[in-house]
C-alpha cells in the first residue's frame, strides 16, 4: 500500500487542482523552477562533502578506528557500518547524504544494512545544524536543554531505526 | 564547526591514505567529484517533482487546509502561542515541508517561525520552551515520505526504492512522540531547578 503512497498523493493534489480551477501546468512549472534553484544552491555543499568523505573512506581510517569497538557493538547488536552516518547526521546535513550515498553504494540498498541506513537518514535530521542556524538567525544565546534534548532524540531514531528493521524485514 | 570537519576529513584521510601506501589516492581526489553530479541530479528531480506539486497544493488553497488542521494539534504542542497567531501557521508549513521530505524548502519557514517565536518571548536573547519544541520537532524530522533518501536509493540501483517508507514513517512517529515527552521532561525540570 505504501508502495502507492507518493503516486496517489501526486494525483490527488493534481485532481484537486483541477477542481478548483488552478492553472496546473503552469503553476508545476513554477515549481520546478524553484526546485531547479534549491538543488543548484545544493551542489557547491555536497560537491565539498563528497570529496572530503570519498578521501576519509578511501584511506579506510574508519574501519581501523571501529575494528577495536567491534565485538561491543556486536554486543548490542548494532551494526558498525552505520557508524559514521550516526555520526555525521546530527552534526551536518550535505555530509550525510554523502555517507549515505557512500552506504547504500557499498552494501546494496535492499540489504539489511542499506535498509537501515535508509531509515535512519530518512527519518532524523541535523540537530546542531539547525539548532546553530535556527538559534543564531535570531541571536539567541541562552540555549537552554535544546541540544541535550536533539541529541537524546537522534539516538533514540537510531535504536527505534534498527528495531524496526528487524521486525518489519 | 564545518571547517574543522571538512579539512578534518581532507586532511587525517590523506595522511591515513599515504601512511597505507594507497595509490589509488590521487585517483579518488580527482574522480571523486562526480559522484556528486550523479547525486544532485537524482536529488534534484525529486525536489522539482516534489516543489512543483506542492505549487500546486498552494495555489489551490489545499496546503491552507491541511495547515489548519494541523494547527490544532500545533496548539497542544505550543500552549504558549496565542490563538490565530501567525507563528501557528509558519509552523506548520515548516512541518507540511518536512514531511515530505523537502529540508530546503522547510528551512525558511522555520526561519520566519523563530523570528515570531522570539517576538512572543519579548525578544529575549534566552530559548524559550516553545523554540526548544520546535527545533525538537525538526530535529526529530516528522518524515512521511524521505524524498532524499528514496533518490539515492533509486541512484544506487535498489528493486524497491519505496519499501523503506513504511518503516521510516514508524521510526519517525515514535521517535517524535519520544523526543517531545522528553522535551516536556526538560522543560519541567528545568523550571524546578532555575525558577
């Protein structure tokens, strides 16, 4: 059934449209538009964060630091491979993806680590990004519990991540 | 913060790489850069599907409808927020955006929301407990449909791009119920103890 979801949510909003007399094309078009400049304003991050990740990953530093904290993530049953995407994903959105891009590459998306990979960027995102962008837009600087409580949130998405996996597949 | 990441990554990979004799290491500095036009044209196409469909569901009124019923929930979530107050509905705008995915185009909704929000806190340079919920409810990223995730996913060749959406939309409800009981845990703490 959610394999229908984005399709019939498309078509929806499309007959709606219709019905209330909306210049459809046109107003896609403008969209699209928009679209075209977010993803160009995108480019320059991701372009930076792919060349800096594919060097980290490449020299496999990584796996060497992990290797020693194995048998303990084993311990819980917590994949290491996502490692570096739990990681990277509170701290910065555009290095995330890339990691991501990095996982799903190595390990197949339909794996069971691909999988995990999937829901675990799809479903937190970048709490000290955010935090500093939407704090420091209005010059707060009494920050409170807000971070503690991101971070709390962002490890609780990875276990409830994992746990679902195991039981949906 | 993103420049010591970034030339951290440059520069330990490098170091690391060479310490290992891997001579593929000026190959990958010189490739690598590809990868990203692959991924900027998968994650592009969604986001002009996505922004020119939501165009449409703006001018035809009905994002506004979804808006308003979100808002009632939203007033639960913000009970410092004034009734028919503008915040409400930035804010879920903010959400609508997420849960489609659409990061980009959430932000500046979440920008405009902040700014009202330090309006009704008597432009206090303090947090007050309403921006905490709101950046826990970002942060924790209400997500139906992974628009960036379901591109890469295609991008790498997965039979089925769209079978993790289920399980993300799970993970997502619970870890945003979770994370606002604990924000509201803070919250009264936190009074208890400073005021």
């Amino acid at each position: 059934m959610f394999n229908y979801l984005v399709p019939i949510m498309v078509t929806f909003i499309i007959i709606y449209g219709l019905y209330k007399k909306v210049d459809i094309f046109d107003t896609f078009i403008d969209g699209v538009k928009e679209g075209i400049n977010t993803s160009f304003k995108l480019f320059p991050t991701i372009f930076a964060m792919v060349i800096a990740i594919t060097i980290l990953t490449s020299s496999n530093i990584l796996l060497d630091i992990s290797k020693p904290l194995n048998s303990i993530f084993k311990l819980l049953s917590f994949p290491s491979e996502i490692l570096p995407l739990a990681i990277m994903k509170p701290i910065s959105g555009s290095s995330s993806i890339v990691i991501l891009n990095d996982i799903l590459n190595k390990y197949n998306p339909d794996s069971y680590i691909g999988r995990i990979a999937s829901v675990i960027g799809g479903s937190t995102d970048t709490t000290i990004y955010i935090m500093s962008l939407y704090f420091g837009s209005i010059g707060i600087k009494k920050t409170k519990y807000a971070l503690i409580v991101g971070l709390i949130a962002d490890l609780l998405c990875i276990v409830i991540a994992i746990v679902t996996i195991n039981i949906l597949f | 913060m993103i420049n010591y990441i970034w030339s951290f990554f440059i520069i330990f990979g490098t170091l690391y790489s060479i310490f290992k004799g891997n001579i593929n290491l000026s190959n990958t500095l010189l490739t690598s850069g590809s990868t990203s036009i692959d991924m900027i044209f998968s994650i592009g196409s969604i986001i002009c599907l996505w922004l020119g469909v939501m165009n449409i569901a703006m001018k035809s009124g009905l994002l506004e409808i979804f808006a308003n019923k979100l808002s009632i929930l939203i007033r639960f979530l913000f009970p410092e927020i004034p009734k028919g107050d503008i915040a409400i509905s930035y804010i879920s705008l903010n959400i609508i955006m997420n849960m489609l995915g659409l990061g980009n185009a959430a932000t500046p909704f979440g920008l405009k929301t902040m700014k009202e929000l330090k309006r009704l806190n008597n432009d206090s340079d303090e947090a007050s407990r309403s921006m905490i919920t709101f950046l826990v409810i970002n942060t924790a990223s209400v997500t139906i449909i992974p628009t960036t995730v379901i591109s890469l996913r295609v991008l790498n060749g997965s039979n089925n791009p769209n079978e993790i959406v289920s399980a993300c939309i799970i993970t997502t409800f619970l870890s945003v119920v979770l994370a606002l009981i604990i924000d509201r845990l803070f919250y009264f703490l936190w009074r208890k103890r400073y005021v």
